[in-house]
C-alpha cells in the first residue's frame, strides 16, 4: 500500500506541474501545446482516479483481513489490536 500511496504522490505532483504548464501555454496563446497538455492532464487524472480505487480496494481488503485476524486470535484467547 506504500508504494501505491508513494506512486499517487507523484502523479499528483506531475499533475500540479502539468496544470502549471497549461497555465503558461493559456497565457502564451500556445493552441497546440493547450490540447497536448489538455489531453495529457486529463489522461492522468483518470490514472489518478484509478490508482486511488486501486487503493481503496487494497485497504478495504487489509481491514478485513486484520478484522479477521483480531477475531481469530481472541477465539484464542489473546488480545486484538481492534
């Protein structure tokens, strides 16, 4: 799950600059680099979008399974971390 939360990270700051780019390619009146960037930023937002469903899966499965793990061992007889 780091390593998704690392990977998102750095979309996101891929993203920030990206969103500047298009900032200065709006204000240079540059058409062509505007759709490039506009296509682009709108390929990793859907990345993004992605990653994050990814990780929500990770984490819903990970709770499950330490809930599960937490009734198990106090069938035990020992002590959960719930």
């Amino acid at each position: 799950m780091a390593e998704m939360e690392k990977l998102i990270a750095e979309e996101e700051s891929a993203s920030a600059a990206e969103h500047e780019a298009l900032v200065e390619a709006s204000q240079a009146g540059d058409g062509g680099l505007i759709a490039s960037l506009s296509k682009s930023a709108h390929d990793r937002a859907e990345r993004i979008d992605a990653l994050y469903e990814e990780l929500d899966g990770f984490t819903r499965r990970y709770e499950d399974l330490s809930t599960q793990f937490d009734v198990e061992l106090a069938a035990l007889g020992g002590e959960g971390a719930a």
